[in-house]
C-alpha cells in the first residue's frame, strides 16, 4: 500500500510572519510584477495619461479631459525562467490589464478604473514523489506544483480643479481614488487544484497636478498599500490507495499579502516643437512589508515626438531597483533591472491606438531577463 502526502502552504514560498498572529506572510518573489506600467510606457507618464490607464497613474491627470473617454489596455509579460525547473509569469495575459472611464463636468472629473496590482503564476515542475518506504523519490513519479495569484482592483476617482492660480492659464488640479482589492490565489497540482486563497479591502491614492501656463506639469501622488489576509483551504491531499484508511482533516492556515505604501512624482515639459520629455521617481517602502528589504527607488525617462498629424513616436528607459538586500533570496535575483521601451502611437477620429515593447534582456541580470507587449486603444465620445 502507498500513501502520498502533500502539504502546500504556498507554490510562491512563505515567510514566517508576527507569532501572535499564527501566520505565514506571502513572499513576492518578483517585485517588478507589482509595477504600475506607465513606467514603461512614454504615452502614459504620471502627468498625462490615457484613459486605459488612468487606474494606475495620478488620478489629478484626468482633469485635463474635455470630453467623455473610455479605454482598454493588454499587456503580455514574457516568462521569466529562474532554473529549467523554475518559472514565473503573468496570469491569464488574456485579460484586460486595466481600463478607464472618464466623465468630465466643468471643474470637476470623475472616473472609474480597473487594474491588475499584482499577477503571478509560479510553476515548480518535476518535483520528486517521496514516501516513507522511498525518502528519496527512486521511483521516478514526479508532480507539477503551481501558484497563480492575482489582485483585481476595479476603483473609483474624482478631481477638482482651480484655474488661473499664479498666472493666467494655469491650473492646479487635487485628486482622490478608493481601490476596491480582490486578492485571489490557487494552488494546483497537476493542474488540480489543492488549495485557495481570498480576501478583500480597501485602498486610497491622494495627488496633486499643477500644470503651468508655459509647457510644464508637475505632479505627485501618494499610494496606501495592500494588507490582507487569507484563509489556505484544502491546504492538504492524501494521494492513497482506495482500500486506504489515511484521513487527514486540513486546518485553514492565514496567509498575509502585503503590498508597500508609495509615494511618486513625475516632471513633463516641452522643450522643443514636438518633443515631450516626462522623467518619473517612484519610492517604495518595502521596508515597512518586509525588514530584511530595503526601500525601493525606481526611475524612468521617457521621450515623445510628434511625426505627424496622426503619428507619434517615444523613446524610454526605466530603472528597476531591487529592493532585497544581496544576500536575500540570491536564488531568485542577481541585481536591478533596466528596461528600454520603445513605442507607436496613431490617431484617427476620435480613436488612439498604443503599441509599446518594453525589454530588459540588454541591460539586466539573466534571472530578469523579460520581455513586455502592450496594446491600449482609447475613444473619446
């Protein structure tokens, strides 16, 4: 008679949390999953952003839309391949990776967005079956073990603006959005599912725009992060033989997913007919989620040329900085990474379309080399 016994806390990892609580904290084994993709795009910078991604920019930017819009954004994130038998990706990149609607009324604009805060699926393959009678796992029987993750924040803004303050043609613009987060997580072995994850909660985002009367906006925003806490049910299986008496009651066991507070700021000008020019910071604290990371400061600048009429062009270069310390977590991360991004933007009616190719295989370590496509069309009514 043969019993298999598996026991998955979490595909991803897990790291020991506050005793008190009894609980086991989610590591994020790929922070850059976490980032708010204007970084990489030079059409969406933190001042002047798109409708299809209003969810993840400053929400004081919709106020520099006149009409009714509403937009939709893919994203594709290529695999990234830690060992043969190690990898990670985005979840279901069929899906919508955010989306925007905004409604503007004289002083005041309110919108409605979606975004993905997090997307994850990690899959461990080829795992060796060990037993009492074969600790070691000669028998050659293997399993595939996977975790997909995945927080869906649909969210509502609004943003109020004052003209004219220092100088004829100025306006200073304050904005607020409430995030609805959906967390859900399932664990899978051999694509069967042997565990699950969910919770909810709120979260907030306040900002500031000033766009002056010359070519020039300044803008600055400040993020809560995610802290939730869910349930692992069905946390174990008993693999057995049918005339077998093993039973095995699972014990829900508290999982923490927890995401850092961050504070951005973002500087857009014209310096040339044609040319914009938008450089972004972003400061994360990791180390208030994790102690053993350090806070995180990530930086882009992107370029933006105008072609033609129904044509532009952008240029851009993000830097991701790792917030583990060197010696945590070497197995996963060897350094930063730095992506190059370039982009094509066409206009026609009342629609714009997006296309942006972001990669990092040219300046980063191997275990960051990815690669990412994006897709956005927005309609203005």
């Amino acid at each position: 008679m043969k019993t298999i016994f598996i026991l998955i806390l979490s595909a991803s990892g897990l790291l020991a949390g506050d005793p008190d609580r009894i609980s086991q904290q989610k590591i994020i084994l790929n922070p850059s999953l976490t980032k708010d993709r204007f970084h990489l795009s030079g059409f969406a910078d933190f001042n002047s952003v798109p409708t299809s991604h209003i969810s993840t920019a400053n929400p004081a930017a919709i106020s520099h839309y006149e009409k009714i819009s509403a937009g939709l954004s893919f994203s594709y994130f290529s695999e990234i391949e830690f060992i043969e038998s190690l990898s990670l990706k985005r979840k279901r990149p069929w899906l919508p990776a955010s989306a925007g609607l905004v409604y503007p009324f004289r002083n005041i604009h309110f919108g409605a967005g979606y975004c993905q805060k997090y997307s994850e699926e990690f899959t461990s393959v080829l795992i060796p079956v060990t037993t009492p009678p074969d600790p070691g796992g000669s028998s050659g029987e293997t399993v595939t073990l996977k975790s997909e993750s995945v927080i869906h924040s649909p969210s509502l803004l609004v943003t109020y603006s004052i003209l004219n303050v220092l100088s004829k043609g100025d306006k200073l613009s304050f904005g607020g959005q409430i995030y609805w987060d959906l967390w859900r997580e399932e664990q899978l072995m051999d694509d069967r599912r042997i565990g699950k994850i969910s919770d909810d909660g709120l979260t907030w985002k306040v900002a500031m725009l000033y766009k002056f009367a010359v070519p020039l906006l300044i803008g600055i925003h400040y993020e809560k992060g995610v802290d939730m806490e869910g349930y692992v049910e069905d946390n174990a299986t008993i693999l057995s033989d049918p005339s077998s008496s093993s039973q095995f009651e699972p014990m829900p066991l508290p999982i923490l997913f927890r995401l850092p507070d961050k504070l951005s700021t973002g500087i857009t000008v014209r310096s040339i007919d044609h040319l914009w020019i938008s450089t972004n910071f972003s400061l994360m604290f990791w180390n208030d989620v994790y102690g053993s990371y350090d806070n995180e400061l990530d930086f882009s600048l992107n370029l933006k040329y105008q072609l033609s009429e129904y044509f532009s062009a952008s240029l851009g270069f993000f830097q991701n900085n790792n917030p583990r310390e060197q010696y945590d977590y070497d197995f996963f991360y060897e350094g930063d990474t730095q992506f190059l991004n370039a982009g094509l933007r066409t206009s026609f009616k009342n629609f714009e379309v997006r296309i942006d190719l972001s990669d990092s295989h040219f300046l980063s370590s191997r275990r960051d080399e990815t690669t990412l496509f994006s897709a956005a069309i927005d309609y203005q009514f």
